[in-house]
C-alpha cells in the first residue's frame, strides 16, 4: 500500500511541546498545547483535535458552534491538549493534521470530606483511532500527563471511564458511583417531616447564572463531589448540549429558596414525550446546598401535575432522599455504575488531605507499577492531625481479614472477602499483596 508522505503539521500554540515516537513501523509526532483566544480561526490544531474525538466517541462532525462553545470552555479553563500525529498516511485516509490519538487534562479539585477541596488533575477525551491501536500511544499520552501532573505537585488525577478496563494498568480505580433511580409519583411524595424553605419556577437563563454559585456551595460541602466546568449549564439548562449539537427547549428549571428568600439549590427536567402510561419526568442537573434543600427539590419534581414517575441518572449511592420517604418501595434503584476514578500520585499529599476518625498509627504498602506511590507509608493520626511520611520499616502481617468492604470489587466483608479476593494492602496500580489467610475453595 502506497503511503502519502506529508511532514506533520504540530499546533504552534505558544507552549507547544512535541517529540518523535515510532511504534511499529509507523512515525508520530507527539504535541502537548494549549486553545488560545481567537476561536477556531486562532486554533487550527484544536479544532481538528476536536474532530478526532467526536470521532472517537461516533459523535456527529461537529458544527461551527459547538467548535466555538468547546474552544471557548477549554480556553477559559486553561485546559492542555495532547495529540499524536502521523507521519504518513494512505490515499483518502484522514490527513496528518488529524491527530490519531487524543488527551486532555485541567486543574480541578476533590471534596475529600469536611469541606476540604483537594487540587486534582482532571483528565477526559482520552481517544486513540482502533487502526492505531496497540502501538503504545495511549501508554505515551497517559504517562506523560500523570509525569507532568506530579511535577506539578497534584496529589491525584481523576477521570470518567467509559471503559473501565482501559484504566486499572494505569493506577487509577473507581471510587465513586452512581445510581439511577426511579421514583413512583402517582401519588404525592410522602416524607417522614415537612420540608423546609420554597420553590419557584425559575427561568432557564437565570438559572444558568445561578448554577456556578449554587453548585459550589454543594462542592464545599459534598464528600467526593469533584468540580465542574463551564459547558455543563448551557447544557443541564437546555441553552445548548455539546453531543448532540442544539438545544432542548423542553427544559425547565426551579429554585429552591430558603426562608429568608435566598436561593439555596435548583433542578432541572424535562418531560419525556410518551402517549402511554406512566408518564416520566427526567430530572438532568438536582444540586442543593443541604440534603434539606435535595429532598425540598425532589417533593417538587414529583408534584407535577401529568407525571407518574421522576427519574435521575446520577443519584447518590447514600440518597437522602430514600431515608426521609415514609415508603421507601416508591424508590427504585434501575442500575449503579463507577462515577469518578481516583489515581493517587503523592500518597502522603492526598490522603493527610482527608479527615479521619479514628486515632492511631499503620504502614500502608503499596505497590504502584509506574512508580508514582510505590514504597511503605505511615499513617498517624494520634495528634489529632493525620501525618503522613515515608516508613522504612514493615508492619507484621495480619491475622485476620480486614473489616470493610473489598476494595477492589465493594463487596460485604466476611471470614474473607465475598468475591474470595485475598488482600494485605490495596495499592493505586488496582493489585494487591497477598494475605496469609486463604482464599475460599
């Protein structure tokens, strides 16, 4: 097969870092840039970018307004690109300028109890072409952003994984869930105490003003809650959703108010077309200061006139809501999957980041592959103040299973483990030390 040889065409965004890479006979280029002001006019090289993961994710080519809504999230965010760029393609292949592999990361942060926000390397749009797969370009794009944020001295990065098998080899695990549920609404909500404060209708591009504001007061106090970016409120608003490329119209908000008139949390739904029974109310963005203002949110979700059910795709695993209801069978749990997926790269950052109940001293020994946490940590919590160094000795082996859940699958503790995992010390590479118990026959 003739190959078309063309040099390859790098962005020039100031801070553009490149290097070579070959891989199985095949020649990349590597580029690590930024998106600068200017749009896609001023940012060629993001907009293919952007191409190549729509692409990536069977996405629709994207139109000029979605390219200029993406750039201007990215660029406002200070968000740093990755790409890798064949040297030569075939005839009436996708050109050079087209990146075969994709990468992004951003700063964020990590409520990791108490109200204590973590820094955190947010990572997304992780793509590489399948003609292009199984040549290392992930593995490049992946260690050289987790180098990169460790220089940086971010404690962790963080992601979504849509295929959760991808990311184990790389350290990263999953750490928190979601639910969705399906709440019965033929008749009234029925709750345990009244709720508090009031709700109005609200209009969607007050709401979108409103949202930043809202969500943060609910970050700060949210355990595991992670950040969020600015195209998530045209989005959950109905202004504009960035997948499908337009608006939706048969969006609508509500505020919640305290009793002094403040706003304190909001909801946004739509109402899903159906000519039968029963009829569904989908709730898109639920975000309340308090779990008080959560279930005064849902109380009104589930009023409407002409809805049956109220469905919401990303409810907490320890709803409140579940606990205030008088008959909890009107909840439905329909399905649970991994949330955010936690990479630790400095052990002692993160986890004397975190609150602890607690009062004494363990070593902990991980086993991290690539090299980031790897060693024995001390943890000490005796003052009070947890504290976390280097140990350079061993602790003795247990005796008897931990307590708790298994950390590599949740499930319930008992003699050992349900799934019949044996574990010492659970470690950010997803592997684990055997214990000197047995595992089950």
């Amino acid at each position: 097969m003739d190959l078309t040889h063309e040099a390859p065409t790098p962005p020039t965004t100031p801070g553009t870092v490149t290097e070579s890479y070959s891989a199985g006979g095949h020649d990349y280029t590597f580029a690590e840039f930024g998106v600068g002001p200017g749009g896609t006019a001023g940012n060629p090289a993001a907009v293919e970018w952007v191409r190549a993961i729509r692409q990536g994710f069977h996405q629709a080519e994207p139109t000029e307004e979605t390219l200029e809504r993406t750039l201007s999230w990215m660029h406002a965010e200070r968000v740093r690109l990755r790409a890798a760029y064949p040297h030569a393609v075939p005839e009436a292949a996708l050109p050079t300028r087209r990146p075969v592999a994709t990468f992004t990361s951003w700063e964020g942060s990590l409520n990791v109890g108490r109200g204590r926000l973590l820094r955190a390397r947010l990572i997304s749009e992780v793509t590489v072409r399948p003609t292009h797969s199984r040549r290392g370009l992930l593995r490049r794009l992946m260690t050289g952003d987790l180098d990169r944020a460790q220089r940086d001295g971010y404690p962790v990065a963080l992601l979504t994984a849509t295929e959760a098998t991808i990311y184990g080899r790389f350290g990263f695990g999953a750490a928190t869930f979601n639910r969705e549920v399906s709440v019965d609404a033929t008749t009234r909500l029925q709750l345990k105490a009244p709720t508090v404060g009031t709700v109005e209708m609200a209009d969607g591009e007050a709401v979108r003003q409103l949202a930043p504001v809202l969500f943060q007061r609910f970050h700060e106090s949210s355990h595991g809650s992670v950040s969020r970016v600015a195209y998530h409120w045209p989005e959950y608003t109905g202004e504009y959703a960035i997948t499908p490329q337009k608006a939706d119209p048969e969006v609508r908000c509500a505020v919640h108010y305290d009793d002094a008139m403040r706003p304190d949390g909001y909801v946004t739904y739509r109402f899903e077309p159906n000519t039968s029974y029963p009829l569904t109310l989908t709730v898109l963005d639920l975000v309340g200061a308090s779990p008080d203002v959560s279930i005064a949110l849902w109380e009104f979700v589930t009023s409407l006139d002409l809805v049956d059910r109220v469905r919401f795709g990303r409810a907490p695993v320890e709803d409140p809501l579940v606990w205030a209801m008088t008959d909890r069978a009107q909840y439905r749990v329909t399905s649970e999957s991994d949330k955010v997926w936690v990479r630790v790269l400095d052990p002692a950052a993160a986890l004397e980041a975190r609150p602890y109940t607690v009062r004494g001293r363990i070593v902990i020994s991980l086993v991290d592959s690539m090299g980031y946490a790897d060693g024995l940590w001390a943890l000490d919590t005796t003052s009070g103040r947890p504290w976390w160094s280097a140990s350079p000795t061993v602790p003795a082996p247990p005796t008897t299973p931990p307590a708790g859940p298994c950390p590599r699958c949740s499930c319930p503790t008992g003699p050992t483990w349900r799934c019949g995992w044996t574990c010492w010390a659970p470690c950010t590479s997803g592997r684990s030390r055997p214990a000197p118990w047995p595992r089950p026959g």
